[in-house]
C-alpha cells in the first residue's frame, strides 16, 4: 500500500529514475545509467531534444485526441514501444515477465533481449499480443538461426537484428561498480549452448575484444531465413539504411544503444532527419535513446519516426513497481504526448507532418 | 512603514521577487514560478532576451523622452500592460482589486484573468480605465458568450481570448507543492455555474484529458458577437497570425503562456519577428513572457510589438507590497525603459524602429 | 616592505583584482565591480575575448620585439594607455595623483575623468608627459567651454568627449553597497559651479532621469573651439564613428563604458571591426572594456585598433600599491603583450595585421 | 602488490591521472597540469573533440583489427607515440629512462625532450627501438648542431624541432606553485655547456624575454646537416605547414604545446584539417595536445592525422607506476582505439577515410 501511495507521488519519468534509484542497489543502478566511455552521448542524447523547438497550430479541433498507432498490422496504445534490455532480473525478482505484463497492460508491443533473464519462450507464454525478439547475431551462425526459430516458433512478430555493437567493450561506470551477473541471473536464452556462456562474467577492459564478422552477406540470409517481420537496430548512418532497406528488411532502429555503443555518435534526434530522408518512407522508422517526455516523442514523430522505443524509464518503473510501473511509465508518457498534440493543434498521429518540419 | 522601506531598497524586477519569495509560502510562490514539464521554455524566456545586443546612436536629442503610448485610442504611461493572471487572492488578501488599483496608478490597462479570483464585475468597479477581460473559450459557448456580456457591460475596453490552452495539463512544480486553490479563493466568473466549478480542485495529471473543439469557426463567431476590441492572445506561429487578421481581429498577442503552456515552444522574443513580419503592420502585435528589463521591452518594440505585458513581477509586487507594489514594479520597468531609450537615443516610441532593426 | 614583497606575488591582472578587492572596503570594490543592471555587457566584455582564436606565424625573427607606439607624435610603451575614472581618492588617498604618476613610470598616457577627485590643474602637475582630459558636455555649454580651456591650459594633448551617456541611470551593484562619495572625495573640477554640484549626493534610480540635449552639432561646435586633438569615447554604431569622423575629430574611442553604460550593447571587441571597416584608416581607433591579457591587446590590433586603454585593472593596481601598483599593472601587461607579439612571430605592432586577420 | 592492485582498477586515462595526482606533490601536479595565461586553450583541447562527433558503418568485417602503423619504415602498435616532455625525474625516480622503458614494452617511439632528466645518450642505450629527439633550437648555433649530433650518433631516428617556443614566458600555474627543478634534477642535455645552464632556476615573468632570431633559414641549414628523418613541432598555421615541406622536412606535428604555449591558439584538431589540406600527404602529420580517448586518435586520423603523440597521460602512468603504468596507458589507449575502430567499422588504420570526413 505504501507503494502504492508512492506511485501516485510520482508525476514524470524523472520522478520515476529517482525512485528507482533510492530503491536499487548501487551496482544495479550504476549499471542502469551507465553510458559508455565519457557518456558524451548519453548527456547529448537529452540535451539534443532540449535544443529543439515546436511551433504550435492554433483552433484546431483536438477534442478526440487519439495516439494509437497501427504498426505492421497492429494497433498500439501509442507509438511508444518497450525496448530490448538484458538481465531484467536485476532490476525486479519477476524481470522480463513483469515488463512483458506491463505491455500488456499498456496496449504495447515488448521487444525481448537476447540477453534476457528469462527465456524467450518464457516471455512468449505470459504475452497477450506479440512480442518482438532482439538478436545479437553471434558468430555461431547456426545458434543465430536457433534463436530466430525458437522466436518465431513462440510466437514473435518480428526479430530486431542490433547491428551496432560488433565489438564487446566495457563501461566505466559499471566496472566501477563491480558489476557482474548476480546470483540467479543469468543469459537464460543462452542456456542450450551451456552454462559457461549463460553465466559468463561480465565483459572487462583487458579482455581481448572479439569482434564480430557479421556483415551486409549475413543480413541477406537471416532475410531469406526469417519468415516474420525483420528490422536493424542501431543505425545512424543513412548509408547503412539505405543498404538496409535494400537488403528487404521491415523496419529501422535508428539508435545509439542508449548512449552505450560508441561514444561520441550523434544523439539518435539528430541522426534521424538524415536517415528518415534516405530511407523516404520506403519501411518505417523506429528511435530510441534519450526518450523523456512527451514533447520528444512528438519531435521524433515530427522528424520522420514511425514509432519511439523507451528502455531505462521503463527499467525505472520495474524497479519501482513490477508491471504496475511499467504501465504507469507508459501512461505518464502517453498522456504527456497526448497532451503535446493537443497544444501543438495536431489530434491524430498523421497531422504530424514531416512537410512541415512539424 | 518597515514594509515602506523594504520597497525602497527594491531596486529591480529580481528583487521584488526575491521579496515576495520570501513573503509567499511554499505552494504560493511554487505555483507563481512553475513552468510547465521541463520548464525549457520558461528558461529560454530569459536566455533569449540575455542572447540579443542592443546597438546605440549618440549625440541625439534626448532630453525628452517620452515612453507614452497610445493604444486603441487611450494613452498608456508606456508600452507596458498587465497580464491576466488568475487566482490572485493567493498573493494577496485584495488579490486583483489590489492590482487593478496598481493599473491605475500607473496609468496602464489591467487584463483581468477568466479564473480572477473576484468577478469581472467587482474589478471593473475598482478601475478608473477600463480593463480588459481574458477569456477562456469554454466547450459550453453560451457561457463563452455571456462572459464577454459580462466583461462588456462592465466597461471592459478589450477580449482577449487565449488560444494556447485547448487542453489542460498539469505543471509538476505545482504538483509537488501540493497546489490547490486554498480556502476563500475561488473563480468567481464561474460562480453561475455552480459552486462546482467555481471550486473545483485543481487539474492533475491523472484527470483525463477535456480538449477542446474550439475552431476558427468559434473565433469568427466570437468576433460577430464582440462589440468591444478582441485580441487572440497565445500565437507564436505566423499563419495563425495572418489566420486571426483574416478573422478581423483587434490585436495579436505573442505569448507562451510565461513558459506553462507547451514546453519547448520558443521564447517569444524569438517567435516575434516572423509573427511581425506576416501580420505587417495591420493590428498591433503585443507579447508577453520574459520581460524583466527595460531592456526586453525594448526589444520587443524593436523586433515588432507594440506594447508588452508583465506576469510575474507585478504578482511580486502585489505579494510585497498590494497596489503599491504593482505600481512600483510599473514604475522601475517603465523607468528602465526611459533609460533604454535615452542611451540607444530614440526619445519617442516611434523611433524605435524595427527596419534597422533597432 | 610587506606590500613590496606581496606586489612581487601578482602575476597577473587577475591577481591584481583579487588583491584589491581584499583591500578596498565593500562599498568602494562594489563600486568598481559594477556595470549596469544585469551585467550582460560586463560579463560578455570577457567572455567575447575568449572565444576569439589567435593563429601564429613560425620561424620568424622576433629577437626584437618593440611594443612601443607613437600616438599623435609622442612615443609610448605600448599601445595601452589609462583611461578616464573618476573618484580615484576612494582607491588610494593620492587617487589620480598617483595614477598619473603611474603613467610617468610606464611611459604611458594618463586621461583624467571630469570627475576625477583632483582638479585637471593638479593633476597636469604631476604628468611628466601629457594627459588627455575625458569631458562629459553639460547641459551648461558654457562650463563644458571652462572644462575645455582648463584642459588645454594645463597641458592636455587631447580632449575625449564621452558621448554613451546622455542620461544617468543607477548602478544596481552600488545601490546595493550603499554607495556614495566619502568625506574628502569630490568632483574636484566642479568647484567653480559650487559644492553643491561638486558634492552632490549619487544618482539613484528614483531620481528623475536629467537627460542631455548634446547632438552632432554640439560636437561640431567643440571641434571648432578645440584647438587640440579631439577623441569621442563610446562609439559602438559604426554610422556613429563615421559621423565623427565627418565632424573632424582626431580619433575614435569603441567603448561600452566597461559594462556600465547600457546593458546588452555588445562586447567592445565584437563590435570593433565593423568600426574599424567603417572608419578605414581615417583616423586612429582606440577601445577599451573588458582588456585582462596581452592577447587581448593583440586581439585588439588585429582587429582594428591602433591602441587600448585600461580602467579597472590599473585601478586595482592603485588601490594595492599606488603608483608603483599601476606601473606594475602596466608592464605585466606590456610583457604579456610582448610574449604574445614573439609567439606570434610578429615583431612590431605594425606587423600585426588587419588585413589576414590577424 | 599494493600498486599492481591499484593499477588494476585504473581504466581510464582519466584515472591515472586522478592517481598521479594523488601521488604526485602540490608542485610536481601543478607542473604538469599548468597551461599559459588563461588556460583557455587547455580546456579548448578537451572541448572541441567533445564537439566532434562520429558516425559508424555497420556490417562491416572487423574481426580482425589491426591498429599497426608503419612509420618511417617502422611498425608501431598502434599511432600513438610518447611526446618530448622535459624533467620526467621529477614524476619518477628513473624519469626517462623508465618511459622509454614503457615504449619498448609498448612497440611504440619514445622522442626524448632537450630538456629531459637524462642525456640524450642514456636515454637511447635503454631504448629497444630508436627513439627520436625533441631540439629547441638555440641562438648558439653550434651547441644545436652538437646536440642534432648527439641524437643521430645515439641512435635516434629523427629529430623534432620545436618550433612554437621562440620567446620564453611563464605559466602563473607553475609561479603559483613556486615551481624549480628539485635537488638532482637536472637539463642533462646541457651539461656540457656547464651547471649554470644545467641547473639554471626556472623562468619567471620579470625575466626579461629572450627572443630567439630562428627563421626558415635555420630551419633550411638545420635540414642540411641533418640526415636522420627531420619533424617540425608546433605548427597550427597551414601556411607554416606549407613552407616547413617546402624546407623538405619528413614530417609536421600540429601542436600547441599541450595548451602551454600561447593561449588563445585553437585546438589542434580544429587546426589539423587546413593544416591536412594545405600538406596533402606530401608528409605525415603528427598531433598532440588534449588526447584522451580511443576515440580522440580515431578522429585525429579522420581529420588527417597519420598518427598522435600523448603527453601528460603517459606521465601520469609513469608517475604511478614507472614503465609498467607508462604501457598500460598506452595499451588503455590502444584498446580503445580498437574499439572504435571496430564500432565505425574499419578493421584497418587505411580504412580511416578523411575524404568522406569518417
């Protein structure tokens, strides 16, 4: 009950990471909020949409607001998706069952880790609607193929392919927290290949890097394997989506892994009018990274998003509350975009025009 | 008399705010400086007005400056009004009686509030020149009507109808002060409708979202049935400017609501050239938001307004020191001005010109 | 003796500051801190320094650099002379005695204020080489007359007619300390028009503004009974400086009063270059505001500037030391002047060019 | 053990030197902290690489980087090489001689400064692979001549003539901090020239400036009689850039000195690309001054850069741990440099494009 007091008491995103914070030990939350190397782009990741401005329309009739999203098929509450993100077990004893029961509850799609504390179909059993599968391809291409099979077969919609962390590299911020898989946690989709790599220790500056030789080929064959909707996270070059789009994919995720991958990268909001202009509405375009408020949602509509995908808020809410937080974190944030459309003069999604900048 | 010699030592705006700071309790003085969400825009206020350069001419003639404007057919002390701000029995016991005697004795309009915390009535009694009644376009048009009924039979000169608003959203700063309308302070306006209205308690970011359908349509409507002056005040995109001439209204007035409406809209001073350049001379554009200077009013004539209005410092003012306070605050602003104008050598108003920029 | 081996600890001009201003009662470092309202302009005089860049020149011969300059056919040090300030006796109980004292050891010239705390009489006794004589015009012409005649009777080269000030306005900073003149200070060259005017109480925001009349045409006038070299000091407007030049003067002063004048003009080095385009060459340009560094100085030539003139640092120097203060103040700077001339690989001040920049 | 612990849990650049810091005293630390002046181009060093932003290409095979460079014929494990810095004894015990250690153990060049703790001899017979020598070109040309010889009759590949330095000035950091070379510290090199000169006190700003007369042809003479590689250090001008190929050196190093030279010059990587334009790969450019991360050498070498040189960092590393914290900050470096390389997506040094600016 006193939980449930406190939720109440929490009116922002913002309001959430503080609680989540008080509520998590150090190791959990530093491992939360770490970017990568001097967090230059974590910082730019907000400070980018601070830099943006909206030019409001005036006497339009808003009295049916309406942020629901259909997405290859699918309605959604709003364009507002839950990001793949690892090890939710830290973070809350039911992990990423808890974040699939807060997509539920939201009218949202969930995106699984590969690197999720629970298996994929695990998660699959407790969704309501599909959920989505993220794939780090792995050099062992027949697991690569495993994975995208005991996806689809589960019931996934679609398989999210990251392609921006070829290389493994540490955090400063948790090697300083002494992070490391905590007892009970670990990679469980890994488990078929063995305990050693379910339960691998974490990653650290002075193991050698093992990079990856994934290339555009190995896309090519996950499209002609994967019967299911197929998209790329994790671009920023326009470039790259472009060959993406070449090479048939569904979807793109323009993304800096959360300010985690390569520092330094261009916050996404600043990316993706180039990549939104390359692409010309060819698939649609997801974004995430520094994702806050409702006003950002609608900048990224605004500047050629189909769809926003949120990850540490919503770990906030786990945190806080299980799926009740989730849920609540995606309610604050869609009724703050709700409220964004309202002022700005636009009542559906698609009067967010790109034409006009907004 | 102490109370006396602490308004002698207030020199500027900053420190008739830090005056009422003091004077104010908590939710008070929360509710007076929030912003709404991140509060970008509110900050930007300022920062825009600190980012421009003022330019002088010497050796004019300046041993006569005149700050007088005329406005509708009234002269005015200077170009500066004061803005309609609700609920002012919150900063002091008279609340808008306090500040309509402010008006009058220095000399300037009065823009009384839909949500004023006394009847449009009981404050048009207390102004020696006639006020100028704000309104709220509520989704019930005949009450919309007969608050501008009211507003006109009461001598009111001007409507002003904001148009920023068509839904209501939460400022978090007042969420966490625990805002609410305190005993005895209510919205008089409203009291036809019922005691409900009247003392509703306040909007939460919880309440479901009422928007409104109010359209060009209502705007023309209401220009058919306005018999007085009508100004749209809220506009910071230059179409809805040229949009409400084309309705054949009075006055513009640029505004973001003194950062409470929609975050991340511009400052005004920086929205202001484009509205002036489209309205081109046809109403005068006034502005509100930010003005802490003689400086910023004088950017503000430079950059195409006519006149200005004052929020926040003159509710410090009414906070220290009731209508004397409203009327020392006028008196500084106006005096700065004076000094402004004297040092960038135009003597009058109309040699502030915003062909050479300056 | 103490005082002699703590001078020898002061590197720099800040150092000067801060040691001043451990000296000096609140109300005089106020007083000399201030610029005018929100200090805008104060802060941007530096902040404008320090975003300039500076390219060097490589394996040039400077084994003699010469930073001496001949300004209106008399040599100096350098390009850096001590501007007008009145009241000095608040600083030092010899106050512009010793200043110009200060001038003799640095081989520099001296401007004495119209207000300064000794007579225009006094202090050209104590020049071993001319002073200048900065005049505000009063309303009076006859007594701006006097204040001439005096000036060039006692020995003045020059007359600096200060032009940014038309009306007088408070100070917030000063206000605040309470400034005023303390016993034994006065406006000493106001004598003749009786104590009342010499002694008058400080200006105060509730004073009416006196605001002054002078136009172009009265500078023509003092041009024609001014037999020796005529500057106006405060030009910023480049149509100001060719103004001046049209009306005959020997030379040009861009100042912004050290940030006291009107807040948010633009920092002096900002706005040089357009002047100097304007004035091309017609006559010398000299500036001051804001002039902490030798790099500054060079800033200053490159930019268009044929010399600088300091105020506060040199007053910080008095207020430590005297005489002995300000020509330490002087040859820090002149040294810091010629280190940046060497590594600069530009010999003589003539070398620094306008015209690549730098 | 204590220290290899310590050492362990250093994972930064940064961190080594918040542990040298420790480690060092108050004079030591502020040595090698100090910039010139204002330190304005201290910070700028760091600023602008924090400007800089990278954009990756995914898909591409790295699962073999290779960070090697061939440099003058010699491979080094990564472009990055340990720049002169002088009085390394005063970080160590065995200063030089355990940082040239660190370059062994590093595949990497050490370039030994004139003014290093050690002779230039003893340097060289410690030294695996060659080092290269750091020469201030002095008015007696003869002694320049001898110590040139010197170099090439110990071994040292190439000869880097400082060439940012011509006139000598203090740095108030290092004033402040009664800087002077402690007991047993020496300029080894100048020995031969007798202990004044050896152990002459260090400068001070009342130190009349000694201004050298080196001009391009010493420059042209130098390159005559040396017949090792020749560099030029401290170029930011591409004219000088220009001119110094034209004197047929076989290398430029854009440098300012680590921010110790004149304040106010840009950053270098501001400076390296006019400077990349203007050589055209007629001869490698080296960089220094501001170099942290992984990612600051991959945008040296985007920018034009063919390899770097730290400074203060492998110092901090010798400061905490002689040679072995000397490599481990350069394998620090390196790896992150791999990592980078990696997430762009460039397996190879070649790979770093400066024609599509990544």
């Amino acid at each position: 009950v006193a939980g449930q007091i406190q939720i109440d008491r929490l009116y922002t995103l913002a309001d959430f990471e503080a609680a989540a914070n008080q509520q998590l030990n150090f190791m959990a939350s530093e491992y939360l909020k770490a970017g990568i190397a001097g967090e230059v782009t974590l910082r730019e990741n907000r400070a980018a949409f601070e830099r943006l401005r909206l030019l409001p329309r005036l006497f339009e009739d808003v009295s049916a607001i309406d942020t629901r999203l259909t997405l290859f098929g699918r309605e959604h509450a709003s364009p507002i998706l839950l990001a793949p993100v690892g090890y939710q077990k830290i973070f809350h004893p039911e992990g990423e069952l808890a974040s699939v029961e807060g997509g539920n509850l939201s009218n949202t799609t969930f995106i699984s880790a590969t690197f999720a504390s629970f298996t994929i179909e695990d998660i699959c059993l407790r969704a309501k609607r599909p959920a989505w599968f993220q794939i780090y391809v792995q050099n062992d291409r027949g697991f690569t193929q495993e994975l995208i099979n005991r996806g689809v077969t589960s019931g996934c919609e679609a398989i999210c392919i990251t392609a921006d962390t070829p290389v493994n590299g540490p955090r400063e911020r948790e090697l300083r927290a002494g992070f490391h898989l905590p007892p009970g946690v670990e990679r469980a989709n890994l488990r078929s290949l063995g305990s050693t790599l379910a339960n691998a220790p974490h990653r650290n500056i002075y193991t050698p890097i093992r990079a990856a030789n994934v290339t555009w080929k190995d896309l090519e064959w996950i499209r002609s394997i994967c019967k299911v909707k197929l998209l790329v996270k994790g671009i920023l070059n326009p470039k790259d989506a472009v060959r993406a789009v070449e090479c048939d994919v569904d979807g793109i995720i323009v993304s800096n892994h959360g300010g985690r991958g390569l520092d330094t990268v261009p916050a996404t909001i600043d990316a993706l009018p180039a990549v939104a202009e390359a692409v010309s509405d060819r698939v649609p375009i997801l974004m995430d990274s520094g994702i806050r408020r409702g006003t950002d949602v609608y900048q990224a509509l605004a500047n050629g998003a189909t769809a926003v995908l949120i990850g540490r808020p919503y770990l906030h809410g786990l945190a806080v509350a299980g799926a009740a937080g989730v849920a609540r974190v995606m309610e604050i944030l869609r009724t703050e975009l709700e409220m964004t459309m309202g002022l700005m003069g636009r009542a559906r999604l698609s009067d967010i025009s790109t034409q006009t900048g907004l």
